[in-house]
C-alpha cells in the first residue's frame, strides 16, 4: 500500500471485498470508539490498542458507514 491509498472509502471498499487490514489512522482522522478491545499478549507487543471504531464525519458516512475491529 502506497502513502495516500488509505481513505475512507478504500477501507469501505476493501471491508465489502473482505479483506481483514491493519492500519495507523492520519493525525486528523475524526472517529469515535465502539468498543476496546484485549490486545493479547500486550506486555510482549508492540500492538498498542484494539479498538473497534466508527469513522465520523459527513464524507465517511456516505464512503464507509460500517464499523472496523475484529
């Protein structure tokens, strides 16, 4: 994945396709958290949170109304 490629609408896409990702959100991504997740094993990872989420905003309603986390 190239820098730029990870818009809303790419994650609504790739989420109708069925693709499972992992991502680092932009600093001004506007979201809200659904639920927190266990991270397993966190002593060990260096995964920092899981967190189901919901994007916000007049644009990713109509590009990607579903939530993410798994």
């Amino acid at each position: 994945m190239t820098e730029g490629t990870t818009t809303t609408s790419s994650f609504g896409r790739w989420t109708d396709e069925g693709v499972y990702f992992v991502t680092r959100l932009k600093d001004n991504a506007v979201y809200r958290v659904v639920k927190n997740l266990p991270v397993p094993g966190a002593s060990n990872s260096t995964v920092r949170k899981d967190q189901l989420i919901r994007f916000r905003g007049p644009r990713a309603k109509k590009r990607c109304p579903m939530s993410f986390g798994w």
